[in-house]
C-alpha cells in the first residue's frame, strides 16, 4: 500500500486504544486486512505497517476508518478514526454510528442527506456490513432516554404570541416561503411531513423505490433538515423528530428496494436514532424489523433474527397485538432463512395468535395497520418456501393474493414468485411459468431492483427444466416484453 511521507509525532492515542484492546502489532494488521476484504479490498499489511502508524506515518484511503472499526469491535464502543489520532479519509463506516445527543443525531442525519442528493452514485456503492448492526442495535436497547429535545423555545414567549394583544392586528402575517435557521416548527410543519410520507409510500409500493427516491431525499435536505434545525418545545420537538424517522426509515426503504444495501442500513441506523429522540420505542422496534427484512434479503439470517429479538425486548410492555404479529412474523422469517423449521413454525404460530387477538378498536401505531391477514398469509408463503414445504407454501401465497389490495403492487408481485417458486417445486411447471411471466410483466413497470431480482430468482430455480415447452414459452413471452 502507497502511505503518505511519515510524520514525526508518534501517535499515542493509537498506541494507548492497542493496549487497550490487548492487541498485537501483527494482531491488529491482520484484523484490518480481515476486514479489508468484508469490503472487497485486498490489504496486505503487517506488523511493519503498524510500526510506522504508532511512529505518526498516516494510512491512506478508507484504512483509516477500517481501523477505527476494528478497535469499535474490539472495545464495545463506537470509535472514529480521529480518536485514534488518524486522518478519516472516505469513512466507510459514516452513517453507522449512533449519535450520543439529538443534536449530533440532527448532524449525521443531515450530513447523509445532503451526501445521498449530491452524490447518490458513489454512496450507492457502500457495501452492506453484517457487523454494523451490532453497536446501533445495542445501543438503542440500553440506551436511556434523550430528557430535552426541544430548541431555542421559549414557552411564555410562545403563548404570548398565540395570544392576540389589546389593538393587535389578530390577521396572521405571511410566513416566509424559504425556511430559515431558527424558524418556528408548527403543528402544520409536521403535518405536512406525515402527509409527504404517506405519497412517497404509495409511490414506492406502486412504482418501486427508484421512482421518487431523489425526490425525497431532497425533500429531507430541503425541507425536513431546516425544521430540526429549528425552534421548537419539547411536545412539538418530539412530534417532529417522529416524523422525521419516518422519512428517513422511507429513504433507506427506496435504497434498499434499488439494492443500494450500504446506503440503506446506513439510513436505518439513523431513523433509529431518531425514533429514539422522538421517544417513540414502538417505532424504534419497527426500524429494526426493516433491518431485520434487510439482512433476510441478504441472506444474514442470523443477524435477522437478532434484529427481531432486541426489537421483542426493546419495543415495552404489552404493544397492540398487530404490533406483537408483526414483530413474531419477523423473527419467522429469519430462522427459515437459516432452516431451522421448529423456531421458524414457532414464530408463525406466535405471529399468528397475536393477529388473532388484534380487535377493530385497538390503539395502533400508523405504521403496523397494514399488518393483516394478507400480510401474514404472505409471511407463511415466503418462510415455508424458505424451507422447502411449496404446498403450504402455496396455499398461503393464494391466500395473500386473494386478499390482498390491488394498490400494493409489488408485494403483489413477490407474492405471486412465490407462489410461482412453491408450484414449481410441487412440478406443476405450466402453472409456475405462468405466474412468473405475470410477474416479469409486472417488474417491467417498475423501478425495483428487488422485484426483478425475485423473477431472476424464479428463473434460475427453472434452469433444471429449461428445455421443458413451457419453460421455452415462458422466455419468449418474457422475451417479448423487453
């Protein structure tokens, strides 16, 4: 590796984090070589290297970072790469960490906001790091609570305000059609960001995550960053951070839907971070069952499972029953992922109790509504064709789709590879390949990499049977469409 000429100031703040973690020279060389290649980089340092870091010589390129990230490891505690007196060039570990105040949460969220809109492409290619879930699940666990969020907010001053004095003119003045820093966050502020997330949720589910993803990402540079930065109390600080996890948690939903996994899990640790400003536990559990779908997608299904579990934990005492089923449902699909049958069919039957119980009159978070029996039914089909078990897979991936609305499209069209992958399995080609013609239409219509990834998946599961005629039809209608 190329090092920078050595500086002449030995560093004792890497030397005393090595003593700390009980670290070899060449110990520590190997380690950041491991995790070199976690990301793709072949690394070849040694003992020597470490040498001339301790002696002031800096590491170039996103070593610095891959370092700090040992030590973070190592010690149980999130590290950049100035504690350990070295220059952070091209962090690749930036987005990850969990902010200690509100404040520095506002920071890096906005930090990655602005990143994402002007340099979407290279962020884009951030690899997914299984070990990057591991400090912000924890911290979100058995982290206390923030006591203030509120800024700059002056309740007497607020009410005289809301309060019209003798020959004050009660007709509102004309607020100001750019933001400012500073600028008073109303009930309507926040308003407008729940309505703003509502469109940008049904334009993912319709068209994909790439349909609108730049949109709102700027919409939260632009408009959503301004307000935290704000004057706000403490009721409304907290109402606004809510909303404000909520766009964030979307941001990393569209990235991952367009297999942008690093930029995604990146956005994910944030809206947790902000959940946990808003003091919202619930929703702070339901960024970690997005995670959890997350490392199941990539396959990490032990990282999955535990996701769902410190979500279990950390969500409180007694959450509504669709909240309960949403979160068993979740842990199910981990353990199918892994093929562990007995834990996988005991999740189901646990997130299956649990909707069972739910009543129309329950109290339920905006976020888990939508979770019902076509949502459950779809959760059987993908877990039991995880583990190879295509007739009950099918029977409740038929289910799904009878039940479920037109408007979701794409879980639609999961659903339908699903079932498409279950009738395969049980030999009824001509049914599957029709399915997965439906479906690759459907993909067609879409921005999203997850979609055309499930017929992808579809169709190498058909590759035993290529030379069968309804595997050749199937082609050329898919054929026909591009």
């Amino acid at each position: 590796m190329t090092e920078r000429p050595a500086q002449h100031v030995p560093n004792r703040q890497l030397a005393a984090l090595i003593a700390e973690a009980g670290f070899s020279n060449a110990g520590l060389a190997r380690r950041v070589d491991q995790l070199g290649l976690e990301h793709g980089l072949d690394l070849r340092y040694d003992k020597t290297s470490v040498t001339r870091w301790l002696r002031g010589q800096q590491p170039r390129g996103t070593t610095p970072a891959l370092i700090a990230e040992v030590f973070t490891r190592r010690l149980g505690r999130r590290l950049s790469a100035q504690d350990l007196g070295l220059d952070a060039c091209a962090p690749v570990y930036a987005g990850l960490e969990f902010a200690a105040t509100p404040e520095e949460a506002v920071d890096i969220a906005s930090g990655l906001w602005r990143k994402d809109s002007g340099s979407h492409a290279e962020l884009r290619k951030i690899a997914f790091t299984p070990a990057g879930l591991v400090v912000p699940s924890r911290d979100w666990l058995i982290g206390r609570p923030d006591e203030h969020v509120g800024r700059g907010a002056d309740p007497v001053a607020a009410t005289a305000a809301r309060v019209p004095a003798q020959g004050r003119s009660t007709v509102p003045r004309q607020r100001q059609i750019d933001r400012g820093p500073g600028q008073r966050v109303t009930g309507g502020d926040i308003a407008a960001l729940r309505s703003v997330s509502d469109l940008f949720k049904t334009l993912d589910q319709t068209y994909g995550g790439g349909h609108a993803r730049q949109a709102l990402v700027r919409y939260l540079e632009h408009e959503a960053e301004p307000m935290l930065r704000g004057t706000y109390g403490e009721t409304t600080g907290r109402r606004l951070f809510a909303a404000a996890a909520d766009l964030t948690r979307l941001a990393g939903w569209t990235s991952y839907d367009i297999a942008a996994h690093g930029l995604a899990q990146r956005y994910f640790v944030q809206a947790l971070r902000l959940a946990q400003a808003a003091g919202d536990r619930p929703y702070g559990a339901y960024v970690l069952v997005t995670m959890s779908r997350q490392a199941v997608y990539l396959g990490h299904g032990r990282e999955a499972v535990q996701l769902a579990r410190v979500a279990q934990q950390g969500v409180g005492s007694g959450p509504p029953p669709l909240v309960q089923a949403l979160l068993h449902s979740a842990e199910a699909r981990g353990h199918a992922v892994l093929g562990e049958v007995r834990a996988a069919t005991a999740s189901l039957v646990r997130a299956e109790r649990a909707l069972g119980a739910a009543r129309p009159g329950d109290d339920v978070p905006h976020w888990a509504r939508s979770f019902d029996e076509a949502q459950l039914a779809d959760e059987f089909g993908h877990c039991h064709r995880d583990l190879q078990q295509y007739r009950a897979s099918a029977q409740h991936a038929e289910r799904s789709l009878q039940l479920r609305a037109p408007a979701l499209a794409r879980s639609r069209l999961f659903c339908r590879v699903v079932l498409a992958t279950a009738r395969l399995g049980l030999g009824e080609l001509d049914q599957a390949c029709a399915l997965g013609a439906e479906a690759a239409q459907q993909a067609m219509d879409m921005r999203s990499v997850r979609a055309v990834e499930y017929v992808r998946d579809f169709e190498r599961r058909l590759e035993p049977y290529r030379d069968a005629s309804a595997v050749r039809t199937y082609r050329d209608r898919v054929a026909a469409l591009s």
